[in-house]
C-alpha cells in the first residue's frame, strides 16, 4: 500500500502550548480535550458532504452494495504493486536496458544444424531434438529496444506471484522469405534468445537464468530471470522475442495454408520444399503470436490508458481466474475487455464491479466454439468460419488472422463458460456474500471435480495416441504432441460420456524450465514427469444411468453409433417398443451407478488406444467401501435405508388406520438418522433361531461359554420416530398426569397394532416398540403440551415459564427433530450423495474418537447439508468421497469465533431474522456455542444442536485432523497415485493418559471396523414374531458410569462403529494440590506428610475403571 504523507497542522501557538506548567501538563489540555470531544459528537450527527454523497450514489447506482465495494477496494489495495518494489524495478530496468543495448552486432553466419554456434555461446539452443533436422544459416542482429509489455505496462499487475514481461523485437532481415517453413523462424528465433542468454549470463544484474516453455508450447522459448538483490524476491522476469510486421506478408499464415511439410515431419528425407499438404493453422499461429504482438499490445494500451475502472476490472477477473486455476491469460482477458469496449457493451463510465459483471454476463452466453469472436473490422482478413473448421475455440485480433485461442482447448473455454454463469448466478443471489465466493476462496482440483482421471505413464499414452491419429493432425500440431493428445483424448471422453458430465476439463502439469547451458532433454531426465488428467464434473441426474440410448437400428447414425462402441453396442427393444442400439454398463447399486463414468473410460481408453486399464488412475470413489456394512456381504447403506423407509411408510400408514382410538393419529415422523439415510451402519433385519422352541433366546444375554467369555446377541437398533394425534383440549394440566395420560395412549396404540395388524409390539410408559419385516421401531407419542408444562413453574403464586433442560431436550429430540430429520431427507431426494457423505464423515469423526460424544451426530450431518446447500463457489457434489473432502475443508476454513453458518432449507428465514441472530453472536460470551450453526427449524433456540458440544478444543482438534486428512489425501491421491485412504481412519493414540482395552465380544460393531472383513450374512430366518433386545450396548453403559462418576477427572474418547480402545485424557487440574472438603472429596488422598492436603489418587481411579468394566475391560494401560 502506498502511504500516504499526513498534513502538518502546526500553528503559530505551538510554542507556548508545548510548553509545560508546573504540574508536567501542558496549559488548557482539558479545555482542548473538551472541544475535541465535543467536535467529534457533532460532526457524527453533522450532514453528509457532497463528496460523500456522491460516493454514497455510486454505489447505490454502480455496485452490488456497500459492502461489496469495501471489499473490492480492499482487494485492490491488497495486490497494488508496492511504490517501494516499482522504484526498486525502474531502477533495475534501466541498468538492465543500458546492459543488453550494449550488446554487439556479430556478423558471422552460423550453421544452425551444427554445435558451432551453441560452443561459441557457451549456452544450448532453447529447442527440441525434433528440430534438429531443420537447416538454417543464422546471423545476429541487434535489436532497437526493449521494451516493457503485459500487464506491468498497462497497470494491471498482480502483486502476488509477480511476473513481469520484457519484450524485444527481433529486426525483420534476421529471416528470410523460406524460413516460414519447417520450424526454420522457430529455429532461428531460440539462435537469438540464446544469445541474449549468453550475454545476460556475465551480468551481475540477473542472480538466476533459465530456460522454460511459454504456455508449455516446445517450439516457442523464454528466459526467465530473477534479478540479484531484494528485488528477486519479489518479482520475476520473463524476456520474450517477436518479430517486426514487415517480416512476412500475414496472408502467407492464413489458416487454409501450409506451412509444414509432410516429408520434413513424418520422414527423414531431405526437405521438400515444392510440396504442399494440409493446412498447418496451429503451426502459422505459433509464427503469428511474434508477428502481431505489437500490433495487439498496443491496442490494449491504447484502450485502457487513462480508464482506471476497466484496469480494475481486469485484476478483478485475473483474481477471479487465479481462484480457478484456469488456463486463461491476461493477455486474453485484456483483449477481451478490450473487445467489449469496442462493442459498446462495456465503457469507461462502468465501475469496475459493472464491467466485471458485463463481461460474466457476456461469456455465459458467448459462443466461440461455433460462431467466433473478432476484433478486426477489415473485411480483407480470412473469413472466421475458416478458422472455426480448425480450431476448437476462436477469438480473432486486430490484424484478423491470428487466432488468439489458438492453444485453448473446448473444456477450458466450457470451463471458463461455466464458471462465468456460476458468478453471475452468485452476483444475483440475495442471501450471499457473494465477494467471498468469487475472488477470496481458492478452488481445488481434488474438491472441484467428482471424477479425475489420471494416466499413470503419459509417455506411452503419447506412443500410442500418435500412432492413431490422422495425418492431417500430425502435421497441423508438428512437433507440439502433447497439445494433439490432450486434444483427441478430449474429444473421445467428450463423446463417449455425453450428457453424464456437465464438464471435462484438461489438466495438464508440463511447465518445464532448465539451465541455459543445458539441453531440455537432458534436463527432462532428471526428475522431470509431464502429467495428464482430465477432470470431470458429473450431471446429478444423468451420470447414474445405466443405459446408454443410441439412434433406430434403421438409421445410418445406427452404423456410426456401432462403429464407435464397438462389441458394447447391441439393439436392444425398450417399453416404449422402439428398437435402438444401446449400450449397457454393469451397476447394482447406486454407488456402482455413480461410478458408470470410470467404466466407460476404461472401456473407450482401451477400445481406441488400446491402454489398458492398469495405466488408467481414477479419483473417484475410493472410500465407498466406508459406506457398506460388512456383516451385510458389503451391502451399501443407502440400499439398507431404503429397506428401512419402505417399512416404515408400511407402519405409518397401518398407524393412520388404526380404529378404536380416543383420538386418531394424524402423522409419524422419523427421528433416527436412518431416515435421512445419514446412519453410516443402517440396521439390518434381526434374525432369530429357526428352530421355534429355541425362538426366545433371541432376546437374551448370552450365559458364559466354556472359554469363560461373555456373549451379546446381535445388536439391535431402534428406529426412533414420534406420533402426533390429532387436537383435543382434555389433555391434563399436570406433567404427572400428562405422562400418565400418555402411557396410556401407548399401551392402547400398542394393542391395537396387534390385534389389527399382527405387529408384534411392547408398550412402555415413554415409548413403544413394534416390529415388522425384522426392523425394529421405537415409536413415542409427543405433544407440544409436555414440553410447556415442564417450562412452567409457581413462585410466590405467580406461574412463570422458564427453560430447563428436560423441556430443552425433549423439544429438541421430538418435535425440532422430527422437522430437521425430513429437511435431510428432502435434501438428500434432491442431492443422492448427501446421504453417504455424511455417513463418510461421521465415520471419520467417529474413527478419531469424537463422534459422537464430544461432536454431536447431527451437528456432523449439518455440517455436510452446507456443502450441499452453500456450495458456492462449486457446484453440489454428485460422488461422496468429493463431499467429505468439502466437509473437511469447509471444518478447516471456517473461523468459528466469527462465522455464523445459516441453513435455510426452505427459504423461510427472512432478513431481519437473520440480522437479530448475527446481533446475538456479535455479543456472545464464552458459555454460547463455539460452532454456531442455525436451522430454520431451530425456532427460539438457534443453534440448538452445538449447545452443548464441541468444545474448543475439540473443534480445534477436528480442524488440525481435517487439514492434516486433507494433506494425506491430496499427496496420495495426486502425487503418489495410491487409492489407499484408509489411513487417514485409524487414530492415533499419542497425547492420550490412558487406554482402556475392551473385549472384542462385547463390542456391538466390532466387525464393521475399517480393516475387518466382510462376512456373508447368515441364512437364518427373520425374526417377526419376537422383539430382539434393542439398543443393548454394553460399552455405552460402561462410558456412561465412567462420565457421570470421572466427569471432573478426565474425557473419555471412543469410536462408536466398531472401536475395541476407550481412549482417557486427564483434565489439566488432575495434578493440583486440593483441600478436603466433604462436598468435593471424591477420589482424593492425603498428601505425605501434610494432614490438610490432598490429591487425586489416579492409581485408584485406574482400578476403579477395571473394577466398573468387569466383564468388559480386557486392560487398562498406561500411555503417558
């Protein structure tokens, strides 16, 4: 930021007021005091000035609002290039500028196809070996100037990551007519920027040269530089050659012409020059970009000179891109801002958020790909549909035949498309900060994409592609192979995954620099690996099908639909009696459905390239073995779900029918999270002996067998719901009486589903159970009348109604519930992988031992619905493995002392409710939530669902272990290629005091651990006619003694799915010196020596925990 130099405000009094009286203080300074107070009081009430008017109407008329143009100008003062590294670079530039002019004409001619010239220079040429065959004699001659271009000269630099570009104009009699042939001007061209290295190599004003492609393109190097001093650290500099106008005649680059002979590419015969092939466009656009350059960089100039607005809006966008990781480059952001303006669709008048907007506006609903884009005016150019029938996108310059696009491929403009509309969608939302979203939050492949596919060995992709590809291609992409690949793999993934992806995006890692004195080959050798993939975001609805319908057998596209897919094609005869060819993927269940994508890869991959399958790394679906339940032969939760709901609409609707009832049932609704599909293990039907005399040891504890071991029957869940009955006044005015009236009620709904449905049912006076197809259901009967009554108390005589903690829970358990638990399941209708993604990150919490004890279950799966519901700036996630990566990062990102989450499932939330909230947690203490998170069903008890858990260091905790799963997964997934995740699920156990070991027996989950095995279930009939013992679970009993008799000692720990370690961790004060005192003498003992002070005898509470878990506990060991 440039500071800014304050005012003096001195007066001819400032003599006698700094001098002091005797008291040390100056004279009148409460005087003083008082005036200013008085002035600052006034001028807050005092009215707005004209300048602040007009500002005030700028941004009423000119931006988003208020707030949007804080940020933006906060933003822009953020990457301003400093006035202190602009002094420091005009200082280098000079000296530099005054060194390379220095440079002397050499008027030797070198053979370009020997090594003379490279041992003269003592630099290596910056070209491939492929173009060692090229003959050129070369002669240096010395340029005129250099000059500063890019976006340095037309001040839309970006601070961070600072490149700036030097150009320098190589004179026209350097080439000759022919050298437009045959990579001769390439050729020539890296002869010049070699000896421009060589002379910069005995400067003492550059501290480190280099070679490397300029947007990865082979035949067209630079140098970049770091300059010596302090300066190196903050910038780079990249030198680049072009070429005088007058060197060719631009016609001879048209895109219909050829400039790269067949005989020079394919064979190694002698040059043919007479000869002429296909059109080479690619080839005469890498000749272009130098001839042009000027003519382009000074259009740009020219148009933003002195539009400090549409300068601003240009960083805007850069920004904006950058976030996105797209391969668009200011240079062509530039000319497109420029191009708006000369269309009239952007001016100079715009503010910067207009412009930016204008411009999102325009790429949503441009069209390069089929209509074009130009800036030329002249109707002497090529018409543009010469250049649509080459190149995949076209934006055409000034000159009107240099294809600015010439190196973008369809998925990057789809992507840039894409996100464009994303943006504009974002601007036009009224619930969203939409500032943040757009330009703070950097997006990642690995949380972007649902699906990446990766090719292990790009070397041998190349071989193989090359060897498939027309010649016409060949010979248009020339020595530049990797663009050729990228560009059929493109249009074959393209074809094959049609409407299943909304979007396939190249992502290619070539960028490659190397010493000056050094060759790229040998450079290339060393640690260097090109890499391939391509990311593809998946249509929600379409990505799921499991067939793939082609034309009627009866029409000619019938042929090329066969000859496309080979042997997977086959006429099949659907309900609707057409007959079509179709083709059909291999997909049981919906986690196989939302991976049809990799099939198909796979199967094309191989059918056209023939690469087999093990070259072929996807990210995709890697943890949906974490979604499965392996004492189910591996059936997926969502499936089990389901089995669960189709139940439970059969009871719901057998409940609403029930007779002979004081008042009829009006609604059940289900509480568990299995009815949201969120339960990461959904209960399985309980099963019984087949046996009948033998039936009722189903609902039994097992006796010790002989190896003296206590035995559980398969636990059981209950699948919790509530029942409203419909309205009546008579219910009693007495909590004592109310819940009498209750038991009653269930004791009757009880009777009645047996005798009129069979439905084996127990009724108690809180609950029933009922059971049916082997599913067990707990059914409670809930009344708004309950929770007042136990709100209300009698002081004095006077009736009041307070909160207390019972009222709180059986609201929040009952009623809040019920309304939250059909928000996640409307939401999960809508998104198919909310569900499992937030079964995945319950398993995850779970796994480090904080789920759902010291992290409420349902704060988990609100956490997930953000992402779903809040995805901005992506889209919802279509594979659930993409979720958890969001979640995690979303439980990273957010500052929870100041971050408010809100969840308007329905859009029922209104602003000035939101506002009142936001005003409560401005003024919240220490006792309020740490994670705030508000429902639109949480009523007069926002954030009702982390009120009481986490804590902050718990939350902390679940941030340090979602960054460091986020790293482990990015390096394995990226970088090392290994599928294997399951890592990032296993605790760890360091840091903790004490571990508790448990009998696995007694564990209810222990063979759904994430390294058990899977079993096929046993063939043992359902049990319909006796309710199992439900929710038995012996280690939650055990943790519920230990929390209530050691809560002030120390935290327990536990993975609830499975986990066999009950992890203790002393609370700080367990070490302190205490005095007794009969209230609080609980495990204390006398200290040595002193009769008055105690501690707290830890080896006794370690005992206690075996004597407690008797029959559970296996060990209790010391980990400290």
């Amino acid at each position: 930021m440039v500071k800014r130099q304050m005012k003096s405000s001195t007066t001819d009094n400032d003599g006698e007021i700094n001098i002091l009286n005797e008291n040390g203080k100056r004279p009148a300074e409460d005087a003083n005091k008082e005036n200013k107070k008085r002035t600052r009081i006034k001028n807050l009430y005092r009215q707005p000035t004209a300048k602040e008017l007009n500002r005030l109407h700028e941004t009423e008329n000119l931006f988003n609002s208020n707030l949007f143009r804080l940020q933006i100008d906060e933003v822009l003062d953020e990457v301003r290039l400093t006035e202190k590294t602009t002094k420091r670079f005009t200082v280098w530039f000079n000296s530099f500028r005054e060194y390379l002019l220095s440079i002397t004409e050499d008027n030797v001619e070198y053979d370009l196809s020997e090594k003379t010239l490279a041992k003269h220079l003592k630099a290596s040429l910056p070209v491939c070996e492929k173009l060692n065959k090229t003959k050129a004699m070369f002669q240096f001659h010395k340029f005129k100037d250099i000059n500063i271009v890019g976006s340095y000269d037309t001040g839309t630099a970006i601070n961070a990551s600072l490149l700036i570009d030097l150009q320098i104009t190589v004179p026209a009699e350097t080439y000759t007519k022919n050298d437009s042939i045959n990579y001769r001007f390439h050729k020539k061209r890296a002869a010049y920027l070699a000896f421009i290295a060589s002379y910069l190599q005995k400067s003492n004003l550059v501290e480190e040269l280099k070679y490397s492609w300029c947007n990865m393109c082979v035949t067209k190097p630079v140098i970049d530089l770091k300059p010596s001093g302090k300066l190196g650290n903050y910038l780079t500099v990249r030198l680049n050659l072009v070429c005088e106008e007058e060197a060719y005649k631009l016609h001879r680059f048209s895109p219909g012409r050829n400039n790269l002979r067949e005989s020079w590419l394919l064979s190694e015969k002698q040059e043919n020059v007479s000869e002429v092939g296909p059109p080479t466009p690619y080839y005469n656009c890498s000749v272009l970009s130098d001839i042009t350059a000027n003519i382009n960089n000074n259009f740009i100039k020219e148009t933003l000179s002195n539009s400090e607005n549409l300068k601003q809006a240009i960083i805007l966008l850069k920004i904006w891109l950058r976030q996105r990781k797209l391969c668009v480059s200011g240079h062509i952001i530039s000319l497109l801002v420029c191009c708006l303006v000369q269309m009239k669709r952007i001016n100079n008048i715009m503010s910067s958020y207009q412009i930016v907007r204008n411009v999102w506006i325009y790429l949503k609903t441009s069209k390069w790909d089929t209509e074009g884009l130009s800036l030329c005016k002249s109707e002497d150019s090529p018409h543009i549909e010469q250049f649509l029938e080459h190149f995949p996108v076209v934006f055409l310059d000034k000159t009107g035949y240099y294809n600015i696009c010439w190196q973008m491929c369809n998925g990057t403009y789809n992507a840039l498309r894409r996100e464009s509309e994303l943006a504009v969608d974002m601007l036009d939302s009224a619930k969203l900060n939409s500032f943040i979203p757009l330009f703070m939050v950097p997006i990642s492949n690995l949380t972007q994409f649902d699906h990446i596919v990766r090719f292990q060995n790009l070397q041998k992709l190349k071989t193989l592609v090359l060897q498939r590809v027309s010649k016409e291609d060949k010979i248009n992409f020339g020595v530049d192979e990797l663009p050729l690949v990228v560009n059929n793999i493109y249009k074959l993934l393209t074809k094959g995954l049609t409407d299943r992806a909304d979007l396939i995006l190249q992502l290619v890692e070539a960028d490659f620099s190397w010493p000056v004195k050094k060759t790229p080959e040998k450079c290339k050798n060393v640690g260097f690996e090109e890499k391939l993939s391509f990311g593809l975001i998946l249509n929600p609805a379409n990505a799921i099908k499991i067939v793939d319908k082609g034309p009627q057998a009866n029409l000619p596209e019938a042929e090329q639909f066969r000859l496309f897919w080979g042997d997977k094609s086959e006429l099949r005869r659907f309900g609707d009696g057409s007959h079509v060819e179709a083709c059909v993927w291999n997909a049981d269940t919906f986690s196989e459905r939302r991976a049809i994508s990799t099939q198909i890869v796979d199967y094309l991959m191989k059918l056209k390239y023939d690469v087999p399958q093990s070259e072929i790394f996807h990210i995709c679906n890697q943890l949906d073995s974490l979604t499965a339940r392996k004492m189910a032969a591996c059936e997926q939760s969502e499936e089990l779900s389901v089995k669960v709901l189709q139940t439970f609409e059969e009871i719901r609707r057998d409940m609403r029918a029930l007779t002979q009832l004081p008042l009829e049932i009006s609604a059940v609704y289900g509480t568990s999270s299995v009815f949201s599909y969120t339960n990461p293990l959904p209960p399985l039907p309980s099963t019984s002996d087949p046996r009948a005399w033998r039936r009722a040891s189903t609902c039994l504890i097992k006796p010790p067998q002989a190896d003296k071991k206590l035995y559980l029957p398969p636990y059981a869940q209950a699948n919790k719901a509530v029942i409203e009955l419909s309205h009546s006044g008579k219910w009693p005015g007495e909590i004592e009486a109310f819940r009498c009236l209750k038991a009653a009620f269930h004791l009757q709904i009880s009777e009645r589903l047996t005798s009129q449905y069979s439905l084996p049912s127990q009724a108690y006076p809180t609950h029933i159970d009922v059971i049916k197809n082997g599913l067990s259901y707990r059914l409670e009967i809930f009344h708004p009348k309950e929770v007042t009554l136990l709100r209300r108390e009698v002081e004095d005589g006077v009736v009041k109604f307070k909160e207390s903690e019972e009222s709180i829970r059986i609201q929040r358990d009952t009623f809040l519930l019920a309304s939250l638990r059909g928000a996640l399941h409307g939401l999960h209708q809508r998104h198919s992988a909310f569900g499992p993604t937030a079964c995945l990150f319950k398993r995850w919490l779970s796994s480090h031992l904080l789920c759902p004890s010291h992290f409420p279950a349902t704060l988990a799966e609100l956490l997930t619905a953000t992402v779903f519901l809040q995805p901005e700036p992506l889209t919802p996630p279509t594979q659930p493995t993409v979720g958890l990566y969001r979640v995690l990062q979303l439980l990273v990102q957010t500052d929870w002392a100041t971050q408010i989450i809100f969840l308007d499932f329905n859009g029922d939330m209104t602003p000035e409710e939101i506002m009142e909230i936001e005003q409560k947690f401005s003024n919240r203490t220490e006792e309020d939530p740490v994670m705030c998170i508000v429902t639109s069903y949480d009523g007069a008890m926002p954030s009702i669902w982390s009120s009481s858990a986490p804590s902050k260091q718990v939350a902390t905790r679940a941030q340090v272990l979602a960054k460091a799963t986020l790293a482990y997964v990015e390096k394995a997934l990226l970088k090392d290629t290994n599928d294997n995740l399951l890592p990032v699920f296993v605790p760890s156990y360091s840091g903790y005091d004490i571990l508790i070991d448990l009998n696995a027996t007694i564990v209810p989950y222990f063979n759904e651990r994430i390294d058990a095995r899977p079993k096929l279930p046993a063939t043992i009939d359902v049990t319909n006619d006796v309710i199992p013992v439900l929710e038995f679970n012996p280690v939650e009993k055990y943790l519920e003694v230990l929390r209530s008799a050691y809560d002030e000692f120390a935290l327990f720990f536990y993975d609830n799915y499975g986990g066999d370690v009950i992890a203790v961790l002393w609370k700080p004060h367990i070490n302190d010196i205490r005095e007794f005192q009969i209230t609080n003498a609980h495990a204390l003992v006398p200290i040595e020596g002193s009769d008055k002070k105690f501690k707290v005898n830890i080896e006794a509470i370690i005992e206690d925990f075996k004597i407690l878990g008797e029959g559970i506990v296996k060990d209790v060991r010391n980990n400290s």
